[in-house]
C-alpha cells in the first residue's frame, strides 16, 4: 500500500485483524478486518466510477456501517469525504453540491428521486444497506493499493457558517484529523480495552472524526447505535466503558428513573461537548453516578482545541485546557490584542488541528484565519488563573440546539421572503431539552396574518425541521440598538 497518512494512522496494519469493532444491537458484528476489506471494495468502486484524488465524494445517508466504510473508503481513494445531515431538504443539498462539484454523491433510495438530473453520479445507501451503492461494490475486489496522500492533503469537507452565516465549506487535511484523534486518544486514556457506546450523527465532527476516529486508532470497539434512542442507551450502557455525547444526552439519561450509578458500573469515562452544559447537570449527573463528566471544546474549523484534564480537577463551568499541540489566545474583538488571563475576549485558536480554510472561498478564510496561523472562532471566553478556558458567550449569531447549529440568517432570509412579512429576527431561547431552541419575531406588513403553523409549513420545504421555529411572536417593530442593530438580546430576555 502506498502512505496514506490518515487510512494508516487510523487502520494501518489492521487489514487481517479478526477483533471486534463494531457491534451493531440486533444486527452484525463487524471485525476490524472486515470494515478494512469493505473499505477497500468500495474504494476500488469509486476508482472504477472515475473518481479522482482530489475529487470530492458527497453523501447524505442514515448511519450505517456501510457509511463508515464509505468514509475510508474515500479516504484510501486520495477523494474528500463530505458527509451532509440527513435533514438537510433538497434545496439545501443543492447549495453544497453547486459550491462543493462532487464526482459522486450517495443519497438515501427514497430521495433519489429529488435529484435526478445533479451532475454527480448518483448512488444510493440505505440504513440497512441496501441502495445501489453495495451491490456494486459486491463486485470489486477487497484489495485495494491506496492512492498516496500527504499530510496536508484534503481528507474531508465539512459545512459550517463560521460567523458570517453563510454556509462554508471547512477544508480539513488529513492531518488534522489525524493529529488530532492521536491527542484524544492519549489525552482521554483510550485503549483497545474501550468500548464506545456510539449514538452521535456521523455526519459531523463529534461522531465522526472524534468519537469513531479514536476507537480505530486504540484498536477499541463500538456498540454501534443508529440514532440516540433512550431505551436503547439504558440496555447498552452497562455493556460499556466510554459515552460521548451532546448535552441533551445526559439530561435525558439523568431524567430515566433506571438511569443509576449501577448501570454504568462498568463506564470510565462520559465526554460532553458541542454545546454548553448547564452546571446543574454536572452536579445532577455526578450525584447519580458519581461521575464528573469530562466537557471539552470543539469546532468544525478546528476539530477539539481543549479539554478538562482525565486526571485532575475536571471544573465545572469550563472546557478545560488547551490540548497539547494546541495555543489558545484571548483577544480583544476589535484590535486583537491579546488579553491578559482573567480578561474575556475572543478565543483564538492555532495548531495542527487548525483547518486548511474555507473551500473556494479565499475572502472567507482571510476574515477568520489569521497570516500567523490564528482562527478566529467566535466564541467570546477567558482563561483563569489555572488556566481553565471559559466559555463565556458567542459573538457569532448562533443558536445550539441538541448540539445542531442553526444559523439564525438562512431562517431570517427565508422568512423575510414569505408574502406579507416586512422582517424577522430569529433567536435562540432556553430549551430544558435540547439546550436552546429556535424562536422567530415576525413583523408584518399591514392587514398580514401569520401563525405558527403556517410559518412552519411555509418553511418546511425549504429548510431541514430541526431549524423550524418553535416559536413566533408576532411584533409591531424589532428593538433596535442606536446603530440600528436587531438587539437580539432584548428578544431573548423578552420572549424566552
Ligand atoms: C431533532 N429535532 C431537533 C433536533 N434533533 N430539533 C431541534 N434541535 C435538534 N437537535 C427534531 C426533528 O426535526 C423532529 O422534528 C423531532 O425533533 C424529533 O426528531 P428525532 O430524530 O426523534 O429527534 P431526537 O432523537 O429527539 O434528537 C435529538 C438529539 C439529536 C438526540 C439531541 O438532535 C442529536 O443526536 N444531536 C447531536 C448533534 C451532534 O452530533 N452535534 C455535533 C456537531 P419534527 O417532529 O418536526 O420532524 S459537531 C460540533 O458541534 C463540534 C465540532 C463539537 O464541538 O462537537
Ligand atoms: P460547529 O460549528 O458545529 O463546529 O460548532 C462549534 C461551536 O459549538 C463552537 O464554536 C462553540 O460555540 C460550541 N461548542 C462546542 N463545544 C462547546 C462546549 N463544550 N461548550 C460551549 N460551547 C461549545
């Protein structure tokens, strides 16, 4: 095989290994050799489709283990990995494959339809394998040489909207995602003794290049979940040793009555991360199991830049420290000077887990990646005195919701173009559930009627459910600041 920095950092060496890896409840179990030689039949289908090193290979599709292998396989294939969330509608699909020119796009067989006519080739993977794509790959070989990539080759694509709300896509090098994982796994104390309980997405970092990319490089296993259903994790726990997860996972573990110190007997560690968690729920989740939850920080652009110690006070209220490798400096947002400790300013993060910049969009990346190597993240914050970062607010305009993040713009574009609507302003209130959920102040034009329900369905073919308010309140005008800006804040306080 030639170097593949990331397919060798993550399963080199491990094309004949007979050892569980994945384990799928009411389904198969999936042997590292297994996975490997998927990979590799996949591969050479891609190769065969005319699939280039380079090119990227977009997919949109219920997880599965045939997606993760699709994943290595474009890895091994020198192609872009651009995974897409499967609530995305296809409006919202059309705007990554336009911007991204995929060779190849995987979709879901009952959404095959809706794109009938895109210039990818057009490929499809069910939940449960079924689809066009493996019935082709039934074919190839499972040998396959990898195309060569370096480390500072594209190994993936990923969209996010930074803080300017447009839809970008994060350019992440191989080694990123490698350099990255090996901190995580050393940072965290994986070994092949681990066993992942595995509920995320794999359409984003957090499932994808944190969670999975771990347990390949510590030889570990995973009891492969397809979604975060709550019966589901209480069978499973017990069964565990490690569980990562969005805070609206622990809050509804916390609130099942046979979620108990018992049933995780067996789990040594339990990892919050891609939105804040409430203070309460550390002390609730420490109160009934006795473990102190493990939050760290992360982003698309950036992979994890920190982490609460594994050993050591693990602090509530804070993401940690910086991981090795990585600097965090705190600027001031307007000049960006640096801070001193204990001063809030803007996070600033460089490191080899630092992305390569926005795809196609050089203006972009000048704005938030600075000529010494800084990203700029949006995120307002302070270190302390024991040099614990804080996350104290965000200055781009976001809100999290079950560890989602909605861009408040495309929602407001989209509202402002409904007949009868002058403006909008959407925001993030207080959600016990899920964190924040999406809030809409709607001003009309006069004799204008609009209810919630109308709203929704008026938006729901253009954007994915999850970003569909919840709520609507029907204003006369925003409140404004001096400059004319919508005080978001004042909408919050007012209406959450
Ligand atoms: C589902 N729905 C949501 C969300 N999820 N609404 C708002 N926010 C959400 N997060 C809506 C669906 O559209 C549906 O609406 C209804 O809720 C029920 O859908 P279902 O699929 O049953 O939802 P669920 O099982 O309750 O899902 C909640 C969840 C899930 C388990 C919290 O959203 C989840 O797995 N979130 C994890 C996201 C994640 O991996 N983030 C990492 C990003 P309707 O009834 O109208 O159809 S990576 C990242 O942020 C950085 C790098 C980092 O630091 O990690
Ligand atoms: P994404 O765009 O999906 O990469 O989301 C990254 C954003 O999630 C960060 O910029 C933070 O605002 C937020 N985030 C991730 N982890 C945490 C955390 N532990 N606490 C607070 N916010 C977080």
């Amino acid at each position: 095989m030639g170097a593949n920095h990331l397919f060798d950092g993550l399963l080199g060496g491990r094309e004949t290994d007979s050892r569980i890896l994945l384990r799928v409840p009411d389904g198969d179990d999936w042997s590292y050799a297994e996975l490997v030689g998927l990979s590799g039949r996949l591969a050479n289908l891609l190769q065969a489709q005319g699939v280039e090193p380079g090119d990227r290979v977009a997919v949109q599709v219920t997880k599965s283990v045939q997606a993760i292998a699709l994943y290595l396989a474009t890895v091994r294939a020198g192609a872009v990995f651009l995974p897409l969330n499967t609530a995305y509608t296809r409006a919202e699909v059309e705007y990554f494959l336009e911007d991204a020119e995929p060779a190849m796009f995987v979709c879901a067989s009952d959404r095959a339809a809706e794109f009938d006519g895109i210039e990818a080739r057009v490929l499809t993977l069910d939940g449960d394998g079924g689809g066009s794509l493996m019935p082709a790959a039934e074919n190839m070989t499972p040998d396959f040489t990898n195309v060569e990539r370096a480390p500072q080759d594209l190994a993936a694509i990923l969209y996010t909207s930074g803080t300017t709300g447009l839809s970008k896509g994060a350019m992440l090098s191989h080694d990123n995602l490698l350099s990255n994982a090996l901190t995580l796994v050393d940072y965290w104390r994986f070994t092949s003794a681990d066993v992942l309980l595995h509920a995320l997405p794999i359409f984003h970092t957090h499932g994808l290049f944190v969670a999975t990319n771990i347990i390949l490089i510590c030889g570990g296993s995973m009891i492969f979940l397809a979604r975060f259903d709550l019966d589901a994790m209480i069978e499973q726990l017990p069964r565990a040793t490690s569980l990562m997860g969005v805070p609206t996972f622990y809050t509804r573990l916390l609130a099942d009555d046979r979620f108990d110190r018992e049933l995780v007997a067996h789990v040594r560690l339990f990892v919050s991360g891609s939105a804040p968690m409430l203070p309460e729920t550390h002390v609730q989740f420490e109160q009934a199991t006795g473990h102190r939850i493990l939050e760290r920080y992360g982003m698309t652009e950036t992979n994890m830049n920190t982490s609460n110690p594994y050993e050591g006070e693990r602090r509530v209220g804070s993401v940690g420290f910086p991981l090795p490798g990585v600097e965090i400096n705190i600027t001031d947002p307007e000049s960006g000077t640096t801070l001193a400790d204990g001063e809030t300013g803007m996070i600033e993060v460089r490191g080899p887990n630092v992305f390569l910049g926005y795809w196609r969009k050089p203006e972009k990346t000048a704005l938030e990646l600075r000529a010494n190597g800084f990203f700029i993240t949006g995120d307002m914050g302070m270190i302390d005195s024991d040099g614990y970062v804080h996350i104290l607010g965000r200055e781009k305009d976001l809100v999290i919701s079950g560890g989602y993040n909605i861009y408040p713009k495309q929602i407001e574009t989209e509202i402002d173009a409904l007949d009868g609507v002058l403006e909008s302003a959407v925001f993030g209130i207080p959600d016990p559930d899920l964190g924040e959920a999406v809030a809409a102040a709607v001003v009309l034009e006069d004799g204008a009627t609009l209810d919630q329900e109308q709203l929704n369905a008026a938006l729901k073919p253009l954007l994915a459910r999850f970003k569909l308010p919840r709520k609507l309140v029907l204003l006369d005008e925003l409140p404004r600041n001096a400059m004319g800006k919508v005080q978001k804040n004042v909408l919050r306080d007012r209406y959450g």
